[in-house]
C-alpha cells in the first residue's frame, strides 16, 4: 500500500551487520510469486519437517542452561540459517539510519539484528516503531517451541526501546504494556484491528468440485497445539453420540511444531467414518475460495495475538464460531460471530449443535457477517494510519 501511495518509504535488509537499501522495485517485487522460488521454498520445507522433529527432540535431552549455549552457538546458528529462507546475494547500497524511521514489521530469530537495532535505538540514531505480535512465547510457553520461547525473548526486548508500539489488538497492547513496563524511551502505545487478507480470484477446479455447496465446516490454521485442533475434534464426536448430523470438515493450513496429536486425531475421526479432509499446500486464492462456499468458518484457539482468519471469513460473508477469551474475544463484538467459552469444556458442542440444527440462526449469522463488512476497514485506511503513527515526531 505505501509502495502504490507513493509515501516515502524504503525497504532495508539486514546483512553482514548493518543495514543494506533494497531498490525501489523491491516494493512490486516482493508481491510477486515466483513459482520458481516457490518450489524451492517446498523443498525446503521439506528438509525441515523431516529436521525440525530429530534437532526438537536432541534439544529436550538436554538441561536449559546448556541449551541456551547450544542455540547461541555458531554451529546451531549456521545450522538454523540453512533452514530459513535465502536472500539473493546481490550488492546493494549501505543505509545509514541516523535520523530515521525504522518500523520493524515482522519476527525475525536473528540474536545479531536484534542487538543491531537495540544498540541504534540506545543511541538515538533512530526513531523505532515496534509493529507488535502478541507475547504467547513468553506468557504461555507450553504452547510454543522451545527455540522459539528462546529467541523471542530477544525480539520482543527491541519494545522496550521504542518510540512507538502498534499493537493488533488491545489484548496484545495490555501485555505490550505490562511487558515494557517504565519504559524511558516509550512515548506512545496504540492498536488497531487487522483488516482482511485481500484473496484474488480463483479460477482452480479443484479442491472445489465437490465442496461448491455451502455444506461444510472450515477450520483455517496452522497445526499447532494452541489452535485447539483435539478439542474441536473432540466436539464433532460429541454431536454424533447427540445425534446431530455432522457435515462435511475441511482443515486448512500449514504443518506446525508437535503436530502429531493433530495427525493422529485426523486420521482416527476419518476411521470413525467423518468427512474430513485436510488441505495443505494450496495457493491463497484457493483458501479464498474455501471461505466463500463454507457454512460456517472455526477457529477454537486458546490463546491469539488477534486471529486473522476471523476476520478473513466475515470479509467473505460467512459466520465464524471462536473463543471467548483475549483477542478472538474482542472479535465476538463484531457481526457474524459465535462464542463459545473455553472454561465450559461442553460449550465447543453446544455452540456447534445449536449452529448446526437451527436454520434460523444460521441465516441470521450469514446475514450479520455480509451486513458488518464495513466494519472490518480497508488495508489502504490501515497503511495510511500506520505511517502517520511511525513517523510522528
């Protein structure tokens, strides 16, 4: 958006210590799919579902302390860099960023940039805005990754010497706040809800022979533990010993640390008989698609930052069951929505049942997500009013 509005930003990249100026076009370029790099992105992949589980699980048989040396050693490091995806090593002009606005967008699990960016802000060589995600790996760390709790200790310290946060949900904002504490260099803290990610139009054939009608549940997410995969599992089962007919389930989304609970619940309900089919994989324009022929969108996470696909679904006009806590919480104010709560471990199936077998509510809840679009805001809104706030003075 800041590219196409012509605002006067750049694109930095953080290499060899210091900062390098991507070219102009970097901001056209990166919305492009290679289909090239695209495929070996697969790869890689690949390489680290299969790496991923054997360094986890040498990781675990070892105590903390000698962990922590481990993660920061050169070998784990290089290690690491492999797994991630490479940058093209191309020559670029170094940036020097006294006096400028620098907005950190994204998690990144490189100790070295973060202590770079400390080390300017200390200095006052920059005025920084820390775009915020929420603070699951350090609030609820059974639900995280070892390495990840590890490094995003390092990443959420760059808040603490910020001009700036900018929260994505006021959950999030509260934790921001109680985290940073009595900051010296924090002068401001805001949120804003996320708008919806903007799907192209998809002209694919399949997965979508079979799924046109609106007769499916679709749950969008990556398969980790906190999305509440096994609880909502649990639920389905529980509506057939009730007798309530369980119609088609779709899952969406990206493999994800200890996912085998997820896997082995997935193949166990496909035994039992359920219709479910899990979709990995597949390009945005497709979950799009998914979205719009859905009859009713699932996100039963315990714990969120904010909980895009929400969002996601109700910009398509299909009503969403989510929890009822944090930020998926804030969410149940907008149109379209259905609650249930997490400290109720029958609620999940009273809510689906109640769904399910009430016409009624269903055409109510449809015709609350079309009517509460407008509510949701526009990501040329949302860019304008982000690089009002990082540039302040």
């Amino acid at each position: 958006m800041w590219g196409a509005q012509n605002f006067n930003c750049q694109l930095v990249i953080y290499r060899n210590g210091q900062y390098e100026l991507l070219p102009e076009s970097a901001f056209q370029e990166i919305l492009l799919v290679d289909k090239e790099i695209h495929s070996k992105k697969l790869i890689r992949q690949k390489i680290q579902d299969k790496a991923r589980p054997l360094y986890r699980g040498i990781l675990l048989q070892i105590s903390p302390n000698t962990r922590n040396n481990i993660l920061n050693s050169k070998v784990i490091r290089k290690f690491r860099h492999f797994l991630k995806p490479k940058t093209t090593a191309i020559e670029n002009q170094v940036f020097n960023p006294k006096g400028s606005h620098l907005l950190i967008l994204d998690l990144f699990f490189d100790v070295d940039h973060a202590d770079y960016i400390i080390e300017l802000a200390k200095n006052k060589k920059i005025n920084l805005t820390f775009f915020s995600c929420d603070l699951i790996p350090i609030n609820h760390q059974e639900f995280c990754s070892f390495d990840l709790a590890f490094y995003f200790k390092k990443f959420v310290e760059i808040a603490k010497f910020s001009n700036n946060l900018w929260s994505i949900s006021n959950t999030t904002k509260k934790e921001l706040d109680a985290y940073v504490g009595n900051s010296t260099y924090l002068s401001q803290s805001a949120y804003k809800w996320l708008p919806p990610s903007i799907y192209s139009l998809c002209e694919h054939n399949l997965p979508f022979e079979i799924f046109e009608e609106k007769n499916y549940l679709l749950f969008v997410s990556s398969f980790e533990p906190r999305k509440n995969h096994v609880g909502f599992f649990q639920a389905i089962r529980n509506l057939r010993k009730m007798g309530v007919d369980v119609p088609k389930i779709i899952l969406v989304g990206g493999n994800a640390w200890d996912d085998d609970p997820i896997t082995r619940g997935i193949l166990d309900l496909q035994s039992e008989g359920f219709d479910l089919v899990k979709l990995t994989n597949i390009d945005e324009c497709c979950v799009g698609k998914l979205y719009e022929n859905a009859l009713l969108s699932v996100y039963p996470s315990f714990f969120e930052g904010f909980g895009l696909p929400i969002v996601e679904s109700l910009s398509l006009g299909i009503p969403v069951l989510t929890s009822n806590i944090g930020s998926t919480g804030e969410l149940l104010k907008l149109p379209g929505t259905l609650g249930f709560s997490l400290e109720d471990p029958n609620d999940l199936t009273k809510q689906l049942s109640s769904f399910l077998t009430d016409k009624e509510l269903q055409q109510k809840l449809r015709k609350d997500a079309v009517t509460g679009r407008n509510e949701l805001g526009t990501w040329a809104e949302y860019a304008t009013e982000l690089y009002a706030f990082a540039t302040r003075e």
